[in-house]
C-alpha cells in the first residue's frame, strides 16, 4: 500500500471526527453532539430548516443520514400522511420516508454502506445531495398534507390525471 493509499484510507475511516472534517468542508456549521455521538448538520430550504443528523451504526458498516422534516402532524391527518409517504416512497428512486405517529413527526432517512469502517465522499456527498433535493421537493406537499389542508385522495386523484396524460395507465 503506498502512501497515498494510507493517506486516503485514514482520511475515509468511518468515525465522527473524519465524517466531521468532510461535511465542514460544505456546512461549516456541522458539529458533533457528544451526547448522542453524532453529527447535527442544519438543511436550509429557503426560509425552512431541516435538521440532518449523521451517525454510524455500532458495527461500522452503515452510516446513517436522518432527516426531520419541521412540522408536527396534526391530529386525524395520520392516516392521510402516511398514505402520501408510502406513495412518495413507492414513487421514489431512494425512498426513506417514515413517521413517527405517536410524536407527530416525519422525517427521511438513508443508510449508506461503509465496507470495511470506510466511506466513500463521493457516493456520501450523492446521498447528502439527495436528502437536500428530497426536503426542497416534498416539504410543500407533506406539510399540506400533515397540517390536513391536503388530502391523499385529491393526491391521489392527480397523479392518476397525470399519468393518464403521459399515456402511462
């Protein structure tokens, strides 16, 4: 192994502090939260954040990108909002949405695989992007659609038009 190779394996071990350094690089605000062991990165997507937590599973073999999407679920929009994440998720080509109904929340979350206690940037960073374009994309409807001004059925109804249209049914 030469050098260099040492260089970029020490450079990609999967820990907080090499995962830190990456994402400092982008989000100069990235920190590790020590008591979660973990890494809080802030999402802005126009005037709304997304708080984006990255952690490591405790075998070193997967690393985890969390999102919350900023809203609560409001009381009896459960059932309307986990139909639109299921759907989203069908729809998607990395899906990840998920709720939690008992707290209200909704959030998107990715695991990526790490072989041997090491990331790959580039295919990390591809993920991170993917997050970011997921929370600017589909914060508008899941919101309408938690907070009860947006029903699955009219969602639903839509995507039929569409698909229709495109000569896809």
């Amino acid at each position: 192994m030469t050098v260099k190779d040492k260089t970029k394996k020490k450079s990609n071990e999967l820990n907080l502090e090499t995962l830190l350094t990456h994402f400092q690089k982008t989000h100069p605000t990235a920190a590790i939260q020590t008591e979660t062991h973990q890494i809080l990165i802030t999402i802005k997507v126009e005037k709304v954040e997304f708080p984006l937590f990255i952690r490591m599973t405790e075998d070193h073999d997967l690393l985890q990108l969390l999102s919350f999407f900023p809203c609560n679920i409001k009381a009896g929009s459960e059932p309307d909002t986990a139909r639109c994440l299921h759907l989203l998720n069908k729809e998607l080509d990395i899906p990840g949405f998920g709720m939690d109904d008992l707290n209200g929340l909704i959030f998107y979350r990715c695991m990526i695989p790490c072989p041997d206690n090491q990331f790959n940037q580039v295919v990390v960073d591809k993920f991170f992007a993917a997050v970011q374009s997921i929370c600017k994309s589909f914060f508008p409807l899941i919101f309408a659609v938690s907070q009860g001004n947006l029903k699955f059925a009219d969602i639903a109804d839509k995507l039929s038009e569409m698909m229709q249209a495109s000569g896809q049914v």
